[in-house]
C-alpha cells in the first residue's frame, strides 16, 4: 500500500470523509445505527478535534474526540475515577476502509488522538460494540483498560451490547 498520512481534518475533508464511512458502513454495519447523513454525523459543534488518514489524496480514514454528551463510558469513568467530566472527552467515530486495513492506519490515528489528548490533559473514554472485535484489540494493544459494559440502543427499539473503556494514564 502507498503510504499513509495521518493529519488533522481539515474543511475540505469532509466529502472523503463521508464517502469512506458509508463504505464502512456497508462493509461492516458501523456505525449500527445507520449513516443517513454522513456529513453530520462527522461534523458537529460537539466534535473537539479530529483526523483523517489520506493515502494519495484519499481519505480512508478517520477518527474524533467529542465532548461528553451523557454516554455510559463517561459516567463509569466518572463514578470511577472521582474525574471532572471538564477533563474527559471521547473517542469515537474512528473507521479506516476495508483496503486500507492492517498497516497500522487505526493505530496511527488512535495514537494522534491520545496524543492531542495528553497535552491538553484530557483523559480519553470510549464505547466500542463487541462485534467489533478488531477494534477492541486495536484499544486493547494500545493500553486502554475496560471499565464496564453499557446496552446501546439505537432505530426503534434496537439494541446492542458494547464495553467501555478508558485511555492509559499519561
Ligand atoms: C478498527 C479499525 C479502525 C482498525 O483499523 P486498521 O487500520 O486495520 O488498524 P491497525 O492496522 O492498526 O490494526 C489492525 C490489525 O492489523 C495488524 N497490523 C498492523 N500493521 C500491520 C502490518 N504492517 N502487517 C501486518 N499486520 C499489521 C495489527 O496488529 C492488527 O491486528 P489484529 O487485527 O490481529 O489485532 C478497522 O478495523 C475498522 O474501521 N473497523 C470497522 C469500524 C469500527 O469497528 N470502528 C470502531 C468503533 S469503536
């Protein structure tokens, strides 16, 4: 494979952005509760920061750290930790293309958020279904302890089980 950059998104991201998460939706069901509007599931005033990973000018993939908004992994980390949740943001939203899988593109963008994290002293949770077991290995390998288990319900009375996670001290 060409080589990979993983850089911080820009503007201009967004289109290939979008494009690459509605082939991973198709290739692997995520995220579970559809992508209707990619853009704005992408985009939003909650999102803190984010990346993008670009081989030859196409973007295959993509991560983000959000402010908390009431999800499970927060209020365990929380409860937990004795944390201020001013201090904690999430991990979401990260994908990389079927094709651009196993050359360490998800390693490389989790590890460009940790970073960004830890200098803004942030501590960094997340939820991660458990079908989506190579996610769950990449967090894992990089050091992130599980805290608990949540149900994530989504569509009209769907529901799905997920773990939650908390990031390495600095
Ligand atoms: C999870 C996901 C982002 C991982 O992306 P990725 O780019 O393949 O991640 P990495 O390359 O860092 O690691 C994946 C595997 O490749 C291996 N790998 C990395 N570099 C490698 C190389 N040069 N040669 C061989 N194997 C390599 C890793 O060891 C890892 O192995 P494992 O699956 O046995 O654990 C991707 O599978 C994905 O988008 N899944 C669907 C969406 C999803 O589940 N998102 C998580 C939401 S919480």
């Amino acid at each position: 494979m060409k080589p990979v950059v993983v850089r911080p998104f820009e503007a201009d991201d967004l289109v290939g952005a979008a494009r690459a998460l509605v082939e991973v939706h198709e290739t692997d069901g995520y995220p579970v509760e559809g992508v209707e509007d990619p853009r704005a599931w992408l985009k939003s005033d909650d999102v803190l920061a984010a990346w993008v990973a670009e081989v030859e000018g196409e973007i295959v993939g993509h991560v983000s750290l959000m402010r908390p908004q009431g999800e499970d992994a927060v209020s365990l980390w929380i409860a937990q930790s004795g944390d201020d949740e001013a201090h904690v943001a999430v991990l979401a939203r990260l994908f990389v293309v079927q094709a651009a899988r196993k050359h360490a593109t998800g390693r490389s963008l989790t590890e460009a958020a940790m970073a960004y994290a830890r200098a803004q002293d942030l501590r960094l949770v997340l939820d991660v279904m458990t079908k989506d077991a190579a996610a769950i290995r990449l967090y894992e390998r990089l050091g992130w302890r599980r805290i608990g288990e949540a149900t994530h319900h989504y569509g009209s009375g769907q529901s799905i089980q997920a773990v939650c996670y908390v990031s390495p001290e600095a």
